[in-house]
C-alpha cells in the first residue's frame, strides 16, 4: 500500500507518525506543504534518520505572496511528477481544504480510481462547527471563485474533513465527530503507539533538536499552564496574576511550568509574574514536552487544542481548564466537549 501524508502542523505530523508506525509494512511517504521552511527542514532530517517509519519525503515549495501563482503551479508540477513515479493508493490530510491535497486527489485518481482520501484528526475543529467554512462567502463566492481558477475538481468542505474527496477519518474520539463528519467511515486513532518507543524517539529527537531538554526536571513539575495568543486576553497581566493565585494555591511556585504561545512576545512578563516557574521554551510545541511529564502532572489551558491533544497523546495525564476573561467567543460547543472527555474546571 502506497500511503501519502500532506503534514502543514506539528499535530499533523505527530499523527501522520502514528499512522505511519501502524502501516509499517506499506510505503509511508511525508508530504510537508508548512509555511515555515526550517520547520519542514527540521521535520524531515528527522525522517531521514528514521527511514524505517517512513520511506520517503517531499517539501513542497512553500507559499510566497508576492509570487503565489508561480509557486502554486510549481507547487502542482511537484505534486504530478511525484504522483506518476509512485502512484498513490491512500492520501492523508490533516486540513481537506488545502488546495494542495485536493490537486493531489485530482492527479491520483487519473492512475487509480479507488485512491482514498483520508483526514486525520487537527484537533478542535473535527469536533466542533467552525462559523467561517459555513458561511455564505466560503459556501458560495469562493466555491465559485476556486472552481473557476482550478477546475470543477475542487470540492468546498462545510467542515474539517467534510468534503467529497474525503471517505475516510481517523479520529482520537470518532464517537464525539462533528456532524458532518458522521457519514464518513469513521477509525479511532491508536493512543497506545504514542507510548511505542519508535515514537517517543522521534519526540526525543525533534526536543533534542530545538532546546536543551536536560534543563527541565518534569520530575519537579506538578502544573503545566498552556496559554493561548496574547491577543485573545482582554488583560494578558491580570489573566497571569488570577493563574498565580490559583495554582499557587495547589502547589509551590518552583513546581509550576508555564507553556505561552508560540508566537507570544510575552516571555518577560511571565517571568515576573511566575519568577520561581519554569518557562518551557514557546517555540517548541508541548506535544514534544508529554513523553517526559509524569501522569500525576496537571496541564491546564482554556481554548486550546492542546488540550485535546495532550489528553490524546498521554491518555492518562490529568487535563483541565481555567476560565479567563477573552475576547467573546461561542464556547457552549467547547464547554459541551471538554464535559464529554471529563475536562473538569480548576478554580
């Protein structure tokens, strides 16, 4: 089996992985379409190094503004070259709306017609509606706009994982999947590998790879706080000052390790919030952090998908929210979903 993986995040790499571990004995191949270059560079000598889970890999060239029409059709003779040398049979995307997986479809189905699209999970949005996909602009202008720009193969997905070309979602909780995603044939993605050795070393070496690991003793650590963009707190130093006061209260200040955003430019202030905390480096997706926090360890975030993703990828890790004041957003849906995985509050 000829198996392709469009990786555009951290997440979806990290899933793609997991995938590929399972279907060891096919040909797994990493298509890495991320905007930022040095983070596919980074990715991909890691897959270099581990051959053994996938067999090969591609960086397709990536989006530049000023020349984005040469790009996308550099972009698209990429993918029609790789296709004829090694006609796929699977193709995996973490996001069916991407231009790029829907193209890759296009071309695979002219060399085999059974070619399966396949979505694997990118966290809040496989479980929750997301307002822009279905609005009158996305649902009808710009279906109409694409479709004249690139042909009647390009399909308008209502929701993540919900458009035509995809009959197939892996899913780290199919019995919570949007609605749209139900008719879809539906599989639940194997937590246990996330614990395998041959992951934990591609977690190992990535960390090893972006900081110096040896510096946390996640052994001391009994609260891990995730924070969301800085924008999306109406008062990013009172939200700090109420999260102080809360988790001081459980736990000694030196036992606390602080997770920002990775694009936050608030590392100073949290280090005089929090001035006995541990500061995680924002850069480096808490993903790579989980294999070396302790169960016992309490990560807490509020409208995160890391949420979700480290209750995933370390099922038994205890996982809860903080409530703070953000700018309005509808969270009945994720109130509703955090109460389905026993995502309690902590106050």
């Amino acid at each position: 089996m000829v198996n392709y993986f469009f990786i555009s995040s951290p997440l979806h790499f990290f899933i793609a992985t997991n995938i590929a571990i399972q279907k060891h004995a096919d040909n797994n191949i990493a298509l890495f379409i991320s905007k930022n270059k040095h983070t596919a560079e980074l990715y991909s000598s890691v897959i270099t190094d581990n051959s053994d889970i996938f067999n090969h890999f591609e960086i397709l060239p990536v989006n530049d503004s000023k020349n984005k029409l040469a790009n996308r059709k550099q972009c698209f003779s990429l993918i029609e070259k790789i296709l004829s040398q090694t006609p796929a049979e699977q193709i995996f995307t973490g996001n069916d709306a991407r231009v790029e997986f829907q193209y890759a479809m296009h071309i695979a189905r002219q060399y085999k017609k059974e070619v399966a699209g396949i979505y694997i999970d990118d966290g809040l949005g496989s479980y929750l509606p997301h307002r822009s996909m279905n609005s009158f602009t996305r649902k009808y202008i710009e279906t109409f706009i694409k479709k004249l720009t690139y042909g009647n193969w390009w399909k308008s997905p209502l929701s993540l994982g919900g458009s035509e070309w995809v009959t197939q979602a892996f899913l780290a909780y199919p019995e919570l999947a949007h609605p749209l995603l139900i008719d879809k044939k539906l599989e639940k993605i194997d937590d246990k590998i996330f614990e395998s050795p041959a992951f934990i070393g591609i977690c190992d070496r990535l960390l090893t790879e972006q900081t110096d690991s040896k510096q946390v003793n996640f052994n001391n650590i009994k609260v891990v706080i995730c924070l969301t963009h800085d924008t999306i707190y109406l008062n990013y130093e009172k939200t700090l000052t109420q999260l102080r006061a809360i988790f001081e209260s459980k736990c000694l200040a030196e036992e606390i390790a602080i997770k920002a955003h990775p694009r936050s430019k608030q590392n100073a202030l949290i280090s005089q919030v929090f001035p006995k905390a541990t500061i995680l480096p924002n850069k480096v997706g808490l993903e790579l952090f989980l294999p070396h926090i302790n169960n016992d360890t309490l990560i807490v975030g509020d409208i995160s998908t890391t949420l979700l993703t480290s209750k995933w990828l370390k099922p038994n890790v205890q996982v809860g929210y903080f409530e703070a004041k953000t700018k309005a957003i509808d969270s009945a849906g994720l109130m509703s979903l955090f109460d389905a995985l026993s995502i309690k509050c902590i106050k």
